[in-house]
C-alpha cells in the first residue's frame, strides 16, 4: 500500500516506518522538521513532506493517493494548553483523509476507563472519537504502557529504579497496568493494514502480564543486576510534587512528567482482548520486554528515542549511538587556530599513548593510578599505534567509538566511573585554518554520579581548557 505516517520521528513513528518498509508499503512521512527525518536510516527509502496536522494544505500533498494513514502525532509538553491542540489537529486530518479518498485511519492513543480521568488520556480519548467522526473507518489501537529502549515509560522505570535505591513515592506504584513491548505494538499496527471491515473499531493493546508499577520497578531491578529496592509509598505526594521528584532523578522534564504522572492512578488493563486476538498474534510478557530493552541498549541498537520528540528539551549526546537517552552533562569548548584543519585533526589522533593528553601530564598519571587501585584499566593499555587509531580498539583508559578522519574522533571511557563518559572531538575548516571542538559529556548513575560531576567540574575547567589550547598550538608549530 501506499501509506501515510504522521509523528514519523517520534518513538513508535520512527520505528513503524522501519517495519513498513520490510513488509514493501510505499510510505511517507509528514513532518514538522525535514532534518530529523534526514537523520534516520530510512530517509531515502521514503516520500518526506514538510508540514503539520493543523495545516489542511500540507495535509492534503501529503495524503493524495495513500490508502491508508497513521495518526502518531500529540502535543503532550508543547504547552499547558495541549489538549486543544490536539483536537484541532485531529479535526483537520479528519476532514482532509476524507477529502483525498482514504481508506482507512489508523491510530495509537492509550487505554481508558472510567470516569475522572487526567487531561492526557482524557485528549487521546478525544482525539480518537473525533478521527472516527468522520466517513473513513478508524481503527484506534489503545495501548498500555510500552516498554522499549529510549520509551518514555521505559526510561522514567529506568532512573526512578537505577538512580534511587531506597525511594519514598506516591501511591501510584500500586496501580495495576499491562505493559506491553513496543515490538508487540509494531506488530499490532502493521496488521492492521489488512482490516477491510469498513467500520471503525476500537482495539485495546497490552503483554502477557498485569503488574503494579511497583512490581515492575523489582523486575527491572532483577534484570538490570541491581538490589532489591525498597519502596515506601506515601499518600502525600500530589501530581505536582511527584513530577518536579521525577525531573530532578530521571530524564523527563516536568512539562512532561507531570500529565504522564497524572495518568498513573488510572487502571490501564485490557478489558476487551477479542478484538486484539483476532490479528493472531501473541505478545511477549513484561520481563522478556526489560530484557530486550536493556540488550538493545548494550547493543547499540536503540533506534529512536522518546527524547527525538520534537517537544523535548531533554539533553542527548547527539549521534552517540549506545545512549538511550538521559541526563548529560556536558563541557564544551571552541577555538580558533590557524594551523590547516589537516595537521589539527593529526593531533588530536595522536592523543593519548607516549604522546599523553597534551596539558598536565602528572593529573593524568594520577587518574590512572587511581583507575588502577579501583580495578579499572588505568593508563596502561596505551595505545596501538603512535598515529593510527581504528574503531573498537582500546586507547589507554579509553575505547575508540567512531572516527573519521581528518574531521572527528570519539572516545569512551572505559575507567571506573558512577556513569559514562565520553570525548569528543570535531575539527572543522575556516578562513584563516581550523575550528577545534572538543566536548567531554557525562552521564551519571544516580545520586553518586551527579555529585561526582560536581567535584570534579573546577579540575575540568582546569585540565579540558588547556588540553584543547594546547592540542591547537602543536598543530600551529607543526
């Protein structure tokens, strides 16, 4: 088919245009911003448009001869008053797929019962009866919680689990909900391509377990090799407090915290599996899905993250591709030099090894001392060659993630850290001779880990500043 995808950089969106492809859909992609489409795998395998949900004319050359369309976009974070948005741009798609003839439209919104619910899952409710006010037939998948590598729920489980070993939290630990792998949602929303009812339909998605999010904390826990955590639930703790607690030890910004955390006390299990279980297809259970979120982000292989969003200000080391997206931190610095972008480029690959890191050689031997007594690799792999360094290979407490030549290198670090680290340089060309930026990024683990940053922010200001300065004077004397 020749099938339309909205929110096409987003979470599910990203990885829906990867599945739709395998299976030989025509796609394309509507977006709000053409270089973050550029940026993904599939960008030259794809039709892109330029445009939005609430412009009818974008719209409508976007839609022109599709049979089908997803409907992936929400406005949760862009502004207090997002709900709105979202009805109007669920009213503008509405009209305009009925106008270009399509056959069907499919949406992800998420699972409601009930009354009194919060103003997110009130608008994804909303968003759905108003796309199946309208001729085209609607099949609107409404999900649990997902659960995948660089998910949003995924993510907040992560540090709330990772970051506090011992944690007061609000009483919805105890709601009950069915998560379900983002695999499983994929698979859900490629069938239903095949739907040729002609009528709208309403399909509740969830995995093979129901669990608490205090149960799903432990569980993460046990596959994430860490302690048992206690949890003391507390009545005190409003919407408000708990999504200020959640943005200072997780990556979410209150903006976004806090109508996902409003939503928490809400029961969202499935109550009417017959209509999912007519696609044949059985989800994997909860600890099969941490488990291959957790490989997927050893690996390497998180394809997109919840933080590409394009409402989200949360921090990303751009183009790092073994972060699933956090809090980093980051000390960057920029310079001018007038040696050719070549002979910078060539200091910067000679860090390291008998060369050593070109400003306070003794603070470097001290940190590798130090690595050394705490069981880490220290100074002394060196490096392999005096010049020449190739991807994966070790450079003394560090690990060479990417290269390429004459323009960027990025190391791992590889000693004893509470986090991650890397380093980065970028060589670039100017009128006079060369830029040089040089970016050391930080992604703590826990309480440990940002405490740590802070006592050693005076020494980086101390060693980074001199290293690059000093990097740039020895291409200049050649």
């Amino acid at each position: 088919m020749r099938v339309l995808v909205t929110g096409a950089t987003g979470y599910v969106g990203g990885r829906l245009v990867s599945r739709l492809l395998e299976d030989d859909h025509e796609v394309r992609c509507l977006v709000r911003n053409e270089s973050k489409a550029l940026r993904h795998p599939w960008s030259d395998r794809v039709e892109i448009f330029t445009g939005d949900v609430t412009d009818a004319a974008s719209l409508a050359a976007a839609l022109e001869g599709c049979e089908a369309a997803y409907y992936l976009v929400h406005s949760m974070g862009s502004s207090r008053h997002f709900s709105a948005d979202e009805a109007r741009g669920a009213t503008t798609f509405r009209d305009t797929a009925a106008e270009a003839g399509v056959d069907r439209i499919i949406y992800l919104g998420g699972i409601v019962h009930g009354e009194g619910l919060s103003t997110h899952l009130s608008s994804r409710k909303k968003v759905g009866e108003i796309l199946a006010q309208g001729p085209v037939p609607v099949t609107e998948m409404r999900a649990a919680v997902i659960i995948g590598s660089g998910s949003i729920s995924f993510e907040m489980l992560r540090y709330l689990t990772e970051v506090l070993p011992v944690m007061t939290t609000p009483t919805w630990v105890r709601t009950r909900c069915q998560p379900i792998a983002i695999r499983d949602v994929l698979e859900y929303l490629v069938a239903a391509l095949d739907d040729e009812s002609g009528s709208s339909r309403i399909v509740e998605l969830g995995g093979a377990d129901v669990l608490s999010y205090q149960e799903m904390m432990q569980i993460y826990a046990e596959e994430a090799g860490l302690r048992r955590r206690r949890i003391i639930p507390v009545p005190v703790l409003s919407p408000g407090l708990s999504s200020l607690w959640v943005g200072l030890v997780t990556p979410l910004p209150p903006s976004v915290a806090r109508p996902l955390i409003d939503s928490l006390r809400h029961e969202v299990i499935v109550r009417h599996p017959e209509e999912a279980a007519r696609f044949g297809h059985e989800p994997m259970g909860y600890r099969q899905a941490v488990r291959r979120a957790l490989e997927r982000v050893d690996l390497g292989e998180v394809t997109t993250r919840w933080s590409d969003a394009g409402h989200s200000p949360a921090t990303v080391i751009p183009g790092d591709p073994e972060w699933a997206g956090g809090t980093v931190f980051e000390d960057d610095r920029v310079l001018e030099s007038t040696a050719p972008t070549e002979a910078l480029y060539e200091a910067v690959a000679r860090i390291g090894g008998e060369v050593g890191y070109y400003a306070l050689g003794w603070a470097w031997s001290v940190r590798g001392f130090i690595d050394r007594v705490v069981g880490g690799p220290g100074l002394r792999r060196g490096r392999r060659h005096p010049t020449d360094l190739r991807p994966g290979e070790s450079l003394d407490f560090w690990r060479v993630l990417r290269i390429e030549p004459g323009h960027l290198l990025e190391l791992e670090a590889e000693m004893r850290l509470p986090g991650r680290a890397w380093l980065r340089f970028e060589i670039s060309g100017t009128e006079t001779g060369s830029r040089l930026r040089q970016t050391a990024y930080f992604a703590p683990r826990g309480l440990w880990g940002r405490l740590y940053w802070v006592a050693v922010l005076p020494f980086h200001a101390l060693i980074f500043g001199r290293m690059a300065r000093s990097i740039a004077a020895r291409a200049e004397a050649g």
